[in-house]
C-alpha cells in the first residue's frame, strides 16, 4: 500500500489565526487523504516587541484589532473565539494578592 502524502503544518499553537486555520487543514486531510504532521512553535515576541511593560499604546490596538479579525473569522465557520483571560492587574502580580483571585490552592 502506498503511503499518505504528509503535509507539514508549522503553526505558533498561541496564534488565534492558527486556530481558525485549523478546521481548514482538517478538511484538507479528509478530502484528499493527506497525513498532517504538525510542528508547534511559539514567536518569542519580547525580543523583537519588548517587553509587555515596554509596550506602547500603538502595540495593543493592533493586537486588538488582531483578535476581531480572527474572531470575524471564527464566525464564519460556526466558530467561538474569546480572547485570553488576565490572571494579573496593573500592578503586577508581585505587588498583589488578587494576581491568583481565579486559582485555588
């Protein structure tokens, strides 16, 4: 028997883009009979974007509009997508108590 043909998938497994995108290669591996081998990876986003406390206001309306768009997309499949939950407040969580106010011990 001959085998499937594989198709690599490099995704960044944090990406809300990638996340959409996956219902697509699922189908692609149902219709054509393709093997997904999938590569995580993560972009190591403070080398090249600083830190999140160096960040500027500019930075957070892009990644804002980022997540509508992903979400817009989501939509059209029949998908929900909600952002990431903060487990942090402003002040940060060596300077408070209500850092870990979702966890329990």
């Amino acid at each position: 028997m001959m085998e499937k043909p594989r198709v690599r998938i490099y995704t960044d497994y944090k990406s809300p883009y990638a996340y959409v995108a996956n219902k697509r290669l699922f189908e692609l591996e149902e219709t054509y009979g393709v093997e997904l081998e999938w590569l995580p990876y993560t972009l190591r986003i403070p080398e090249f974007m600083g830190t999140v406390e160096e960040r500027r206001p500019h930075f957070w309306r892009k990644v804002r509009y980022a997540y509508m768009d992903a979400r817009r997309f989501a939509n059209a499949q029949g998908l929900t997508m909600k952002g990431p939950r903060r487990i942090y407040d402003r002040a940060g969580p060596a300077n408070s108590d209500s850092s870990l106010s979702g966890f329990s011990a």
